[in-house]
C-alpha cells in the first residue's frame, strides 16, 4: 500500500496532485483469538487488523525496525527481569501475515539484564537498561548478519539512585552525516525531591562520552560513525526539573521533541499518585539552546483535581487524568515507550502520539486497572483509550514501536509480575486495513521562496515527476525551498 501526494513546483507557477496506489491483500483467520479490540471515538476496529506476532518471549521491551523491515528486539532471558541476562533477537515476518515466522535469531547475546530499550542509527545499534551501560553495537552488511561490539557510554551513579537512565531516543544530526543524536535520561534520585547529586558519564572505546550530569534531567549526546571507530561529542543538558522521562519521540515532520514524564508516587497511598503523568514539549529550534525547565518536584498538576500547584516552570501540554471522569474513570499510569502513530493509520489515528502505560507494579489482567494504550493528540491536547485497561491476559504494555502501516506492542509479561515471568512475554501487531488520505503538502509564496507544509511522512525531490525520487535532506516543516530552474518537483509520502 502506498500513498503519495505530490506537489510539482516550476519557476512560474505551482500544481498540486494526488497519486494513490492500492495493494489488494487477503487475511483469514486472524480475527480468531484475537488477543483485545481497539476502541475509541471515531475509531473503527474492523480497520484494523490485531495478530499476536510472537509469544512465548521473555521480558521483550524495547524493539527497533531493521532495513529489511525485520524486528530487533531486546529480550532479557531468566524468571526475573531484574536479575537475568540481555540479548537482541531478530524476527522475520516473510509472508506479512501478522505472525513471525519462527522464535527468531539471536544476533547479540550477553547485554545486561532488565533491557528497556534499543534505537538504531545507520549501521549502529543502541541498547540500554536501567542503571546499565549504553551498549554500542555494528550492524553486519546484511540485516540477519550478528552484532559486533563497539563500545559503550557509562553512567556512573553516587549511590542507589531511583529513577537512574532507562529510555533512549535518537535522531539524525541537522547537518551532519553519519552522525546522531542520542537521547537519554538521568531521573530523579527520590520520589519527591530535588536530585542534589550528579552522575557522571564516562566511556569504553567511545572517545569523547564524558561529563558531569545532574538529576532530574534529560540530555543529548552526538555519536559519529567513522566506519571503523566511533566518537562522542557535544553533551547538552537538555532539560531539567523532571522525574522520570522514560518515554520520547521526535515528530517526523517537524523535528519538535515530545516526551513523557513519570507523576510523582502518592505520599500516604503509592498506588493513588500524589501528581498526574505529563506529556510535554521542545521545539526542535530550541534544542541545544538553554536548559529548558519542567517543573519537578515542586510544581505539577495534582491528580484526579487537575489542579496546578506551584505553576512555575514549562507546563504540559496533556495532564493524564481518569476517564471520562477524574474521580471514578478509567485511569492510565506509568507512562512509558511513546511513538508518533504509523502515517498509513486511518484517519484520526495517523498525527498523533501512543503511548503505553504499565499501570501497577506487578500486577496484570483485571488486577492492573491502569495498563491502557492511550493515543493523544497534542494539537488538540484530547486523548483517550486506545486499548483499554485492565483485561485478562494483559499485563504490561510498556513497548511500542510504529512503522508505516503497524504498530508493534510489547507486553512485557502477561502475567503481570515481573518476578516470575518467563515466557510470558509477547509482542502484538495492530496493522492498518485502510489506505487514510494521503499526507497533505501545501506551498505558499514567502517573499523569493516557496514555503513547504506537511502534516506527517516525508518530504521528496526530484528533477522529472517520474523520478527518481530522493528524500529532501533535513527536511522539516515548515521547509523553505527555492523556486529553481530548471524546475524541482516535490511530494509527501509516507
């Protein structure tokens, strides 16, 4: 299924056309069993197609697409996810039905345990868990070729720390090629506390990953791939005043930053939360510039009320609150993996972000009331329940990744309970039926240049409309193009 909408631009005047192409497909048997619905206002779950991809996993939390459109996935092996033994494990979806085609190939093995999360930029792959090194690893020349070890970025910690480094993110760096910027975070020591200690950052065969980093903050660090070595260089504080961002995404049209932060624990009931959770903002043209301050500990919104307390600091854009009602709704905590909605999702479904939330600690199926799947629309600032909570066989579905049609979820143990739970872990596909309405790319006149808008996808150039097609370098909307001659064509697609 592709769907292209095309802008051709010449010297003298600007025509805007659509091109959609259909793939016919054909899928029995997959409504059998299926594992959940998906619901929501506006939503249609025959739009979708819902398979259990694979089962029978351990712990599986963090996943990443390969070039081939495989899965990388980051499985801890052992009863207890906190004491068992990291891999990356690839599966393979050849027929595209919905189900991997086996158990998987392991291509790294002997990671630390209670892996949270691996990204993947050009030929190198990073892996992470709590407290653990960022492992750096090369990619073979083909996707099912093994690992092989780079190096390693090291977060040195002053003591027990609680909410140490978990989540990772990673973007191309504006300019650069071969180069990326990595983002991780380094929480808040306590629940309900300024952090007034500091990690440190310090490296194995990565030269240049070093530094002081204060708590309760966010950071980026730029990794450069040099083919037979690998350097580190600019840390940037990139924000402070959080407790816990373990989730992040950078739109893929404007390169503005979306992240998630942790409410803080009840002070008399852990399980009623003292603050809500938040989703919060960075425009890209203010990332690497000054420190940007959320708020933490002592400004937040409280939870069910939706009171503001303190009121200093950056707001956020979504306060996660009960629904329908604040007082005896559905509730959603925990947040955690966040991802912008696969581009080729129905309409009302493909501009906005998931996120997956693991709710209570240990607990699963209709014991774990707060374990939804939420889509939130930060242009509205609406959310609701994507997937609901509190089902039988769901315990915590903590991992997300989108690709253009599908969105992968990991429920890290189904059972609810993260100290006996090998096996338990499965990886679910929710796949689009549908063709949406192709991404919309709007040009208008400012000044001698053209300025070029779209609302998800990507953004390619050519000389002749019949290609061949590249995509724009650096491309972010809003995008200012010159209107050249001979003349260049331009078209969004996803």
């Amino acid at each position: 299924m592709i769907a292209k909408s095309n802008l051709l631009m010449s010297s003298g005047h600007i025509v805007r056309f659509t091109v959609t192409m259909f793939t016919a497909f054909l899928c029995l048997g997959t409504a059998f069993g299926q594992p959940f619905t998906v619901q929501g206002p506006g939503v249609n779950a025959s739009d979708f197609r819902i398979t259990t991809f694979a089962s029978g996993l351990d712990f599986p939390l963090g996943m990443a697409k390969l070039s081939d459109g495989s899965l990388l996935v980051a499985i801890s092996q052992g009863a207890n996810f906190f004491s068992s033994t990291g891999s990356l494990v690839r599966l393979v979806d050849t027929n595209q039905d919905g189900i991997a085609d086996g158990p998987g190939t392991v291509l790294y093995s002997g990671l630390p345990g209670s892996q949270t999360a691996v990204r993947v930029g050009g030929n190198l792959v990073f892996v992470t868990s709590q407290t653990k090194p960022i492992t750096v690893l090369r990619a073979g020349a083909s996707p099912s070729d093994p690992l092989t070890l780079v190096g390693r970025i090291i977060i040195n910690y002053p003591g027990s720390w609680y909410h140490p480094n978990s989540a990772l993110s990673i973007r191309q760096t504006p300019g650069q090629t071969n180069s990326y910027d990595l983002l991780f975070q380094v929480g808040s020591e306590t629940n309900f506390a300024v952090t007034t200690r500091s990690a440190t950052l310090s490296n194995a065969n990565i030269p240049g990953a070093s530094g002081t980093l204060p708590g309760d903050s966010a950071y980026l660090l730029t990794v450069t791939d040099h083919g037979t070595n690998v350097t580190a260089a600019n840390l940037t504080h990139l924000a402070n005043g959080l407790r816990n961002p373990a989730g992040y995404a950078f739109h893929p049209a404007t390169g503005d930053l979306y992240f998630q932060d942790n409410g803080i624990d009840g002070l008399v009931d852990p399980n009623e939360p003292l603050s809500a959770d938040e989703l919060n903002f960075i425009a890209r043209t203010n990332i690497g510039g000054l420190t940007e301050y959320f708020g933490f500990p002592n400004n937040y919104t409280e939870y069910r009320t939706g009171r503001i307390v303190g009121g200093a600091g950056i707001q956020p854009l979504i306060a996660f609150q009960p629904l329908p009602d604040p007082v005896s709704g559905d509730e959603s905590e925990g947040a955690n993996d966040m991802v912008f909605a696969p581009p080729g999702f129905p309409d009302g479904l493909n501009t906005g972000i998931f996120l997956g939330f693991h709710g209570r600690f240990n607990a699963g199926g209709t014991n774990n009331e707060e374990n939804p799947v939420v889509y939130a629309n930060p242009a509205t600032r609406e959310y609701f329940h994507f997937i609901e909570g509190q089902q039988a066989g769901i315990g915590h579905l903590d991992g997300l990744l989108a690709t253009r049609d599908s969105l992968f979820i990991a429920d890290l143990v189904s059972t609810g309970n993260t100290g006996n739970g090998a096996g338990a872990g499965v990886i679910y596909q929710i796949k689009s039926r549908i063709n949406p309405t192709p991404p919309a790319l709007l040009a208008r006149s400012v000044g001698a240049q053209i300025e070029l808008t779209w609302d998800r996808g990507v953004v390619e150039q050519a000389d002749n409309v019949t290609g061949p097609w590249n995509d724009v370098v650096d491309a972010f909307s809003p995008q200012l193009v010159q209107p050249d001659v001979p003349r260049k064509f331009y078209r969004a697609r996803y």
